[in-house]
C-alpha cells in the first residue's frame, strides 16, 4: 500500500495504476478513493496513469482530529502531486472532490495541470447568504450534522437513495452500490465526516473558479437532489476562463456510478482534445 506524510504528520493513503500522462481523481464526502473504480480501471487500461488519495480521516488514511477544511484539503492534494512529481496532469473533483481541486489551483497553481474537471461539484458556494440568496439554508447543514451526531450508520444509509436518485420511480440503483457507499462512510471517522460538511457548504469558491486558467469541464445532472445544478455546475461553469458544461438528463449526484460510461466518454474526449 502506498503512502505519503502531510506537513502536519497525517498519513495519506493512495492507489497508483498505470503509465502514461496522470489523471488524478479527489473523491467525494464521505467516501475514499475506490469510488472511482470505475473510471480509474477505464483510463488504466487506455494508457493513462491514474492516481486517487484517501482524503485525511477517510478509508485508509489516518485519522487526524485536526485539518478537515478545504485549505488543509488541497494542501494535502499538493503533497501528493508534488511527492510524485506529477506533470500534465488532468485533475478530476467530485462534489467535496471538486472544491478540494478549484481551491488546490487557486493555492498552488497549475505548473502541474493541464486540464480539470468537475463533477457534480459544490462550487461556487452551496450555502445560502445574502449574496447567495439561491443557495441552500444552513438549517439543511445542521440537519445533516445533527443526523452524524445522533446516529451515523443510519443517516448514511438514508443519504444514500437521494444521492443515487434511488428514490425516483424506476429507478435502477442496486443495492450493493447503495451498501458501498454506507460502507465506505463509515469508515471514515466520524470526525472527517462531521468537520467535512461545513468545508464543502460554507466555503466559497468564487475567487478561486476565476482562477482556473486551464481548460475545464463540467459535468453535472439536472436531477442531482444533493447538490443542485442552479447553484453549483451552472455559475461554476460561468466563473471559469475556459469552463465547458455538459448537462445529464435525469442524472443524479452519483453520476460517477449511475453513468460511469458516459462519463468516462467524456472525459475521455476531454483529455484528448
């Protein structure tokens, strides 16, 4: 198992597949790196090196009491590319995962990065304030932080059919994709899973999404119930220098999973053009 030390001592677990130029995934709350099995097997197998971290207090890695914020976030983000001294990458974020990818840019550039994108991503600002009157109350927040608190294994579990769009009719979510995702939840520590949920609603990505200078997708569902399409995937996509939106019909916040084919297409195209 591979491994590398954060500034601050925390242990960072990571899976390293492949050869060819690297495409680095940041996964979402509260998950770990295998929620990109999907794609990570995909690129893997067309030549490409593909790279994803266990956020600090998730899956492998260690679980600190301290640093579960966006800034920690990217820094740790930046360890990892900068101990595999990763160049060209393409750099690809998935709800949290995306604004730990916007906020690693706006902190350490992009001498690393060609291109990025994001997925269902929490950008520009989930919370809602005066200057953000569309977003999201923060009796919602302290909902879900009040559901950690009071009984974690079941609130992950319930989480998980809006996420996956498991409660619309018809819909065709099995149920061990529901199982992993209550199963990787709880594996992180309930620390990360609780400090998380302030770091990807009430940080602000707004100066940080002007500063992706590099080509950029977005790919985001019109039916994502966790973090809606108005306030995240379409002024992200305006806030962007060289941003591109792809919008999926009745798609869910899971996309990665629910469309893992037509995403991998995409991003695909992305990555070669």
């Amino acid at each position: 198992m591979s491994y590398f030390t954060t500034t601050d001592g925390t242990s960072i677990y990571y899976k390293d597949w492949g050869a060819g130029q690297p495409i680095v995934f940041s996964h979402a709350w509260p998950l770990n790196a295998d929620a990109w099995d999907a794609q990570m097997m995909f690129f893997a197998e067309r030549g490409y090196r593909v790279i994803a971290h266990d956020r600090r207090g998730h899956g492998r890695s260690s679980q600190p009491w301290q640093g579960h914020d966006m800034d920690t976030y990217a820094d740790d983000l930046a360890g990892l590319l900068d101990s595999l001294d990763l160049k060209d990458a393409m750099l690809v974020g998935h709800s949290a995962g995306g604004g730990e990818v916007v906020r690693y840019i706006a902190r350490h550039g992009t001498k690393r990065v060609a291109k990025a994108v994001l997925l269902a991503a929490v950008p520009p600002l989930m919370l809602q304030t005066p200057a953000n009157p569309d977003g999201l109350p923060m009796a919602v927040f302290d909902g879900m932080r009040a559901g950690v608190r009071a009984d974690r294994a079941q609130f992950l579990k319930d989480v998980a059919a809006p996420l996956f769009g498991a409660n619309r009719p018809d819909a065709k979510v099995s149920q061990g994709t529901l199982d992993a995702f209550w199963r990787d939840g709880m594996q992180t520590s309930i620390k990360a899973v609780y400090d998380c949920i302030k770091a990807f609603s009430e940080t602000d990505f707004t100066e940080d999404l002007r500063r992706v200078t590099v080509p950029a997708l977005v790919l985001q569902g019109d039916d994502d119930q966790m973090v809606p399409l108005g306030i995240s995937g379409l002024p992200t996509a305006k806030l962007m220098p060289q941003a591109r939106l792809k919008i999926y019909e009745g798609a869910s916040h899971g996309l990665c999973v629910t469309h893992a084919d037509r995403v991998n297409a995409d991003l695909l195209e992305f990555i070669q053009s």
